[in-house]
C-alpha cells in the first residue's frame, strides 16, 4: 500500500513548528520531503531545544532534541548554504522538479536570493509555494517577527486562557504554530487539487495570527454577536454550564453536562434531582446566568466522591465525565495504544537502535499513514539529495 502522496515532492525551507507541522503531516501521507538546513547554525533552530535529546552510540546527546523530532519524521535533511550562489542554484534546481514548498522566512527574506515566490513560480508555474509568516505578507505588521507565544497574545488566545483571577495564560503547547501548520497543510492539499485539474500553481500566504484569530471559534464570534469582551473562566465553558474540572474526594474529574435532559440525570446521580426543577437551573440559559450559584452548590456534593466512583457512576448514567490524566497515564492507556498513538521508529544513531514518537491520528482505510524515515540528523542526506541534481560537482 501507498500514500494518497505517494510521488509528490516536498521542498522544505521551513524551521521551528509551524512549517515542519504542516510538511511532517504531508510526509506521513506518502510524500517526499526534503529539508533544508542552514550549515552555518547546525540546522533547524529546534535540534538545540533540549534537553532532552536522543542519547547516541557514543552515550553523548545528539542534536534529536524531542522537540526537533515532534515535527520532523519523514523527512530527509540536506544541508545548504542559501546565501552562497552555488546554495540558490541547487535550491532552484530543486523546486524546479518539486511539486511542494513551504517557507518560513521573514516577507521579503526570500526575494534577495531570488528564491521568493514569484521567481521560482516563473519557472516552476505548477508548483504550490507556501509562505508562512508571523503577521502574513501584507499589512502594518508583516514586516514583525512571528513567535508563537506572540501570536497566542495577539490573537487573543491568552486573554480567553487561565483562571478568572489569574494573569492571561498561553496554551500548554505551541498551539498557534500547531494550528497554522494544519491550515498550511491543508491549504496545500486543496491546491495541489486546483493545480492536478488546471496545471497551475500558486502561492498561499498564511500568517501566525490570522490562524490563531480563525480558531477563536464560538469565543471570537460570542464577542462579534454580543459585542461584549469575554472573561476568563479557568475551565469553565462560555456557553454551557456545569462543563469544567471539578474537584472529587481524591482528584479531579471532568463534568460536561452539555443539555437539560443531561442536566436532570446528573443533579439525580448526586442525589439533589430537586436542582433540575428550580427555575434557576433548569435550563441551559438559566445555568448560565446563575453559574456561580449553580457551581458552588454542585462542589460539596461531587467533592463526596472519589474520582473512579464518579467516573463509573456518571458514565453509567450517560453523562459525559472523564479523568485529567497525565502524560504518563495518557500514554499508558488502552486506548492511546490500541489507535497506535505511540509509536517506535528504528533509528540507528540513536543508542537503543530507536526512538518513540506520537503517531499521526488519520486512519485510511485504503491509503494509510506511513513511517518511513525517523527525524533525521543534521545534514545527513545531502550527498543523496544533491547528487541528483544536473552538474553538480562535489563542491
């Protein structure tokens, strides 16, 4: 079996998350990805965020930082030097036989080596050219740096996360980045589509903050119908209520009542069922504006619990409950390993002969996911990358 990308080629000029996100994903879908790495810094920024790193044969870390290899399977490193004439030209070789490519460079950074999306799709005009930047290619701010904590605090992320009380909180991942990279990827995909029905490529423009403003979902237009600012609520849900984290006898539990019939069950599993009664909370609407009552009468009787009694009480009850694990007891779990969301790779650098990764969540059912190639270290596919290129000497 193949990919459904089986044949395309990816040129990968991207680094950090966002980039890699979206050419990582591309990758596990059959196609071709070739990295590109700067000589003069070692490589992706990334390879250097640790510890921890992958321990070698020698028993000294190598530069598999876990970050690097959380966004960089499936591909092949070629180290290149993009401000040495002989580095342009190999580039341009390359994407001129590429179907794919994915930058992340400053708007602009690209135009002075003549490798920016306008001269490469002048003689390359099938190939999709992705341009991912802080603030986008246009604008008063295109010209600012892009980080993901800066756009969560941009973007008005921050100002929706963390508790009431407590200062603005970025998400526990970088979320942004993560977010852009599968808008990247599938602004991609949808354009390889246009180009396999036209023949024609094109260049996408796809910014940090536009992708962080686009997932404020039911937040960002609750603000836009209301025009009120929402608030801070810890765990607390806009729109729904009780749907949060709840204190239990002996940890915490997640409670997401998400309608009056629900409602009534879970107020009956506690044994209070006159709650679902009173006018106050009988409805979704009431709930909400009476939330605060509503939670401080709800604690003491779910604090009465431990954690499995509720768990297999509210679920017996069909209620929507559920634990807050940690990351130990997330990849521990029967049904992390039964979706192979943790997965080994062979790595021969690597001193146990391998690594273990997150597995990519899509299940084909006719074309699915492959693990072809572990993270690669630094530079160690450019002798077979560049050997293919026409009249390249050794130099």
């Amino acid at each position: 079996m193949t990919g459904p990308l089986t044949g395309v080629k990816v040129l990968d000029l991207s680094r950090i998350l966002a980039g890699p996100t979206a050419t990582q994903l591309l990758g596990d879908l059959g196609a071709e990805v070739i990295k590109i790495e700067n000589p003069a810094t070692g490589g992706d920024d990334t390879r250097s965020w640790g510890p921890p790193f992958v321990e070698g044969q020698d028993g000294q870390d190598t530069d598999l930082s876990a970050y690097f290899m959380s966004a960089n399977r499936n591909k092949k490193s070629v180290a290149i030097d993009i401000t040495s004439i002989i580095g342009q030209t190999q580039l341009r070789q390359l994407a001129a036989h590429s179907d794919i490519l994915v930058e992340n460079f400053k708007p602009g950074g690209l135009r002075k080596y003549g490798l920016d999306h306008k001269t490469i799709l002048q003689s390359n005009p099938r190939l999709i050219y992705c341009s991912i930047s802080g603030f986008g290619q246009t604008g008063p701010n295109a010209a600012k740096p892009g980080y993901d904590l800066m756009a969560q605090g941009y973007g008005g992320i921050m100002s929706l996360t963390g508790a009431t009380d407590g200062e603005p909180m970025k998400v526990g991942v970088g979320v942004a980045d993560v977010m852009c990279g599968m808008y990247a990827a599938t602004g991609i995909l949808a354009a390889l589509l246009h180009r396999n029905c036209t023949g024609e490529g094109q260049h996408i423009d796809l910014a940090l903050v536009d992708t962080q403003v686009a997932w404020l979902v039911n937040e960002g237009v609750n603000h836009l119908t209301s025009g009120e600012v929402p608030e801070r609520r810890g765990n607390a849900h806009p729109n729904i209520a009780p749907y949060q984290v709840f204190a239990a006898a002996d940890g915490d539990v997640i409670i997401a009542v998400g309608n009056d019939t629900q409602f009534e069950r879970f107020v009956t599993w506690l044994g209070a069922p006159e709650m679902a009664k009173n006018p106050d909370f009988a409805t979704n609407p009431a709930r909400l504006a009476n939330r605060d009552r509503l939670i401080a009468l709800l604690q003491p009787l779910i604090a009465a619990h431990p954690v499995h009694t509720i768990l297999d009480g509210l679920e017996a009850s069909k209620i929507p409950v559920g634990p807050v694990n940690r990351l130990d007891q997330v990849f521990a779990s029967d049904q992390v390993q039964a979706r192979d969301l943790k997965i080994e790779m062979r790595a021969p650098s690597a001193r146990r002969g391998s690594v273990d990764l997150i597995g990519n969540p899509l299940k084909f059912s006719k074309t699915p996911v492959t693990y072809r190639y572990p993270p690669p270290e630094f530079g160690a596919d450019t002798q077979e990358i560049l050997a293919t290129l026409p009249n390249m000497n050794e130099e």
